[in-house]
C-alpha cells in the first residue's frame, strides 16, 4: 500500500496502462514538459518520450478531433482538457463525431479515446475554469461517463477506462486532487468501472453524490450520525451508465433520497436520479427526492463560490426537510 493523493493515483494509473499497452498515448495542453497544470501527467513524457506523451496546440477541437483519428487507426489517445470550461471548443467532435462513430459504422469501429475533464469549483478559479458541464455528456448516447472521488477509484478507474472499447467522460474532482489515502499500486481486484459504491452505510436517508461532492456528503453524514440520524452514503462512480440498482436497494429501504452535485440543479443529473427512483421506487418513498446543487447563474467569482457550493449545512437542511412530509 502507497499514500498518494488523487492527482499522483490518476499519474499512476495512467503510468500502469501506458506501460501495459505501447498504443496508449497522453495528449493536451501542457501535458508533456509541465506535466499538466495539475501535475497530473507529470514525469510521464520524460519516460515515455514525446511521441507518446505529446504536447498540443490550445485547439480542444483540433486535438479530440486528432484523438478520433488516432483511434480509428488502432491508438487509445487519453486527452486531457485542461479545465471543464474548455471542454466545449470540442463539443461538436466530441458529440457529432465520437459518440456517434461506432453506430454509425453498423459497429464495426471502435473509439477508444479516454477524455479526462478536470471539474467542479473550490479551488478560487477564474471564469470558465469550474464548471460541471457532466449533463451533456451524460445525455448524449455513445459515450460512457464516469466521475472518480477519490484516490483509490481515480487509480483503477483511470485503467478501466483506457481498456474500454468505448469514448469515456472521465471528471476528475480538481478540489480533491491533494487528498490523501491508502492505494495498492500493484493490484488489479477492482470494483467494476460501471458500478456504484456504498462508501457510508446508514438506515435513515440516502445521500447520492460523485466526484467532489462525495466527501461533501460523507461529511454531512458523519455530522447527522452525532444528532442520531444514519444516512447512507453512495458515490455513484459511473453516470452513464448508471448503476440504477445499487441506488434502488438502498431508497427501498431508507424511503428517504438527497441527491448532491455542484452543477446546477435545474436540469442537473440529480433531475434524471430523481425521475428514475421515483419510477422505482414510489410506494417505498416516504418523501420526495430532494436535490442540492448549484444556482442556475453562471459560476460565481471566487469569493463568493462557497455560497455557490453544496456544503454540508445545505445537504443537512435537505435531510431535515425529507423528514418533514
């Protein structure tokens, strides 16, 4: 077992599918010499060379566009968008191209291209640079979309996506980057990617969340268990697809279902979490399924973005209100 932080399990991770696979490459802006503004990538282009680890133009359209090429010629290109906010210069390969390439070839080509998104607020960005842009990409067919909240799942999950035949959304909570645990580098036992996890039990409520706002929740529950409440923590990995079922299991029996994410709330994935537990599980709710996220206005200036934010009072305040019906 290593201590690493989430950024240095993601740099990991990638090191172990690029030394598995000669055809993974790593491309983006400023991934190679820097090593991502993140220091994500970094050491990678020094060991690998910079045919594999290439350092592209500020063009987020030209360089998923050169991924989709790579692909279609037998590469597994993992891009990475340097910010969430710079992921929609791309949006029409990302949407016309990728997604759509393996239907309309009647199946016959693949597009295993990974794009790593670095997402959500907390770190006092600038504009366009703390975004939670998750709801296109899970509302357009053909690509998988997963979110890691930790540096276990960031290690495996990174790997997992790689070795996917399909395009992969991979969001990358930027705020967590440094946090801290226990991860077994040389094991590949691993949860698969698509499926939730049920990191906190609990009986009383059920707290949904991914990516950065999974601590949020896993907070706010250890906060509910000293007034005597049980919430149940689930971090829901994968959005697309969805592991429905685990979700189920867990609303049948708390009849009670917060769902937390930084994206606005209006049209949010918490909106579609919410129609599809209502659909499964009504004659066990004992209240309706509450969402809490961001405001429908752009992202906010830095010194305000903790108002902006889910946080543990305003999660704690949704419980509170399941148990008012």
């Amino acid at each position: 077992m290593t201590t690493l932080t989430l950024g240095k399990a993601m740099n990991e991770g990638l090191r172990k599918a690029m030394e598995k696979d000669p055809k993974v490459l790593v491309m983006g802006e400023d991934v190679g010499k820097l090593g991502g503004v993140f220091r994500v990538t970094d050491g990678l282009q020094k060991d690998f060379g910079e045919e594999r680890v290439i350092d592209t133009p500020l063009a987020e359209s030209g360089i998923v566009g050169t991924a989709i090429g790579l692909a279609l010629r037998g590469y597994r290109p993992v891009v990475e968008i340097q910010f969430d906010g710079f992921v929609f210069p791309a949006a029409d390969q990302i949407i016309t191209q990728l997604a759509k390439m393996h239907m309309r070839s009647l199946g016959t080509l693949s597009l295993p291209v990974v794009i790593r998104i670095p997402c959500g607020g907390g770190i006092g960005a600038v504009e366009h640079h703390s975004e939670s842009p998750e709801a296109y990409f899970t509302h357009t067919a053909g690509l998988r979309v997963v979110a890691c909240s930790n540096p276990v799942d960031a290690f495996a999950m990174i790997q997992q996506s790689i070795a996917s035949p399909d395009p992969v959304i991979f969001f990358e909570p930027k705020r967590r980057y440094w946090d801290k645990a226990e991860v077994d580098v040389e094991s590949t036992d691993w949860a698969p990617l698509h499926d939730a996890k049920v990191v906190r039990p609990g009986e009383h409520v059920t707290l949904l969340a991914y990516g950065p706002s999974v601590k949020t929740c896993l907070e706010a529950a250890a906060a509910a268990g000293e007034e005597g409440r049980s919430l149940e923590v689930i971090d829901l990995r994968s959005l697309n697809p969805l592991d429905i079922d685990t979700v189920v299991r867990s609303v049948d029996r708390t009849g009670r279902c917060v769902v937390a994410h930084e994206a606005p709330v209006f049209s949010g994935f918490g909106a579609e979490l919410a129609a599809r537990i209502t659909e499964r599980c009504f004659y066990r709710l004992e209240a309706p399924v509450l969402r809490v996220g961001g405001f429908s206005t752009p992202y906010p200036p830095s010194r305000v973005e903790d108002v902006y934010l889910p946080d543990l009072d305003r999660i704690l305040d949704a419980v509170d209100r399941t148990f008012a019906w």
